[in-house]
C-alpha cells in the first residue's frame, strides 16, 4: 500500500499536520480558545478533548471495518527543542545531534506501531494489515510537538543520566480513511504529558519507554473502544435488536 499515491501528497499532508498541531500546542497554553467547528475538509467537530479535539465527516460510521492498516508513524519534535535543550547542556557530550534526533524519531515510530498493533489486534481482535478492502479502516499516524527532557546521547558517558519530573510530551495527530475509496473519515489531535510520579527521578532510555508507551497504550485504547463500540452499534442495527 503506496501511502502517498492512496493520499494527498506527503508534503501538503504534513503542512496540514504541523498547522493542526500548532493548533493544538496553543489549546495547552490557552484554554479558553476554540476549536474550528469546521476542518478544511469539511470533517465536523464532535469532541473537545482537554487539549485536543475530534473531528468527523458528517455521516460516517466505522462498524463495516473489521481490519485495520496503520500506515508509517512520522514523528517530529517541537519547534526549536534541539536548540533550546541544547542551550542548556553545556557538556558537548550530553547535547543532542542529529543522528540523536533520527534514532529517536525511528524507535517511537516503531514503537506506536507495536503498540497499537497490540493493542488493537491482540486485545480487540482487528487484524492489522496491508492491503485495501472495504473492511478496512487505514490509520494515518503523527507524533508531533515531541518533548523529551532527558533523550539518550549516543555520546554520553556511560553513567551520565538526568533527574527529571516528567519524561517529556507529545501531540497525537491521528487520521482514519476508508481504504477503497480514500475518503477522509476523522482526524483525531491530542496533546499529552507524561505526569510520572510527582517526584524527581532518573531519566533515559528506561524511563522515556515507560512514558511513551503508558501515552500510546492510552491512545491506542481509546481509539480501540471507540470502534468496537461502532461494531456493536452496527450489529445490534443490523439485528433489529435494541
């Protein structure tokens, strides 16, 4: 499955990506603003999150998919972050590079796909695959705004580590389309911050994992009830039940 031959070009889905999710970084900073009612696209507001929004094309449903596609996650950071942390690390040994940058946009890639492939698959039955039929639902996935306030430095000591509060954040940019007739169906924009423990702990690889993966797994389970409800309103329609 090309993911930019069954989509709008790569490049314009990304500028539409980075201007969602200023969107949504200025929700976290200012509460009282609003979200389109409206997208671009004609997709309907439906739900405000506390720092995100859900949109839906008027009319759509989601019960007739029983497979699910999820497409390459493309991952970035937050504006200026390598900059910025960079600014505060005087040790040349423990500042961010871009080789830093890369391996770190590759495993949470890598790891929202094993994520929301088990929990989608292993836990709500949806077989995950590559092909498209119409009881397949594609999930079109962005890691955007990225925060990490104690990344791994491939030239760091081997004992360096940092204590922080909080392991970093991230926006959620997720699209869903109908695979055969590559209709846009729901966006989906939420911002959340790893919260830890209250208390100031070691940063890292370790820990990083541990952040990332409790946001996914959250993500990953909404999005999978939200479906399964779907199927069941679907079925029990279907059977004249009520």
């Amino acid at each position: 499955m090309n993911n930019d031959r069954r989509h709008k070009p790569f490049v314009a889905w990304i500028a539409a990506v980075a201007a969602c999710c200023a969107l949504a970084a200025a929700q976290v900073a200012h509460a009282d603003q609003s979200w389109p009612q409206t997208s671009p696209e004609g997709l309907q507001l439906t739900k405000t999150l506390p720092h995100g929004a859900v949109y839906l094309k008027p009319g759509a449903s989601f019960g007739q998919y029983k497979r699910l596609a999820i497409l390459d996650c493309f991952v970035d950071f937050a504006k200026d972050w390598q900059r910025d942390y960079n600014m505060n690390e005087p040790d040349l040994e423990m500042q961010v590079s871009k080789a830093d940058m890369d391996r770190i946009r590759k495993e949470l890639a890598a790891e929202f796909k094993r994520v929301f492939t088990q929990e989608l698959q292993t836990k709500g039955g949806y077989e995950i695959v590559d092909v498209a039929a119409p009881d397949v639902l594609i999930l079109r996935p962005a890691l955007l705004n990225l925060i990490v306030n104690a990344p791994e430095i491939d030239t760091a000591p081997t004992m360096a580590f940092s204590v922080v509060q909080s392991a970093g954040q991230m926006t959620l940019y997720l699209e869903l389309w109908d695979s055969t007739t590559n209709t846009l169906l729901a966006r989906v924009i939420d911002t959340e911050a790893d919260t830890g423990t209250g208390f100031a702990q070691a940063g890292g690889t370790v820990r990083n994992k541990e952040a990332a993966d409790a946001i996914l797994t959250a993500w990953a389970d909404r999005l999978r009830s939200a479906l399964q409800a779907a199927n069941a309103a679907a079925t029990t329609g279907s059977t004249g039940q009520k």
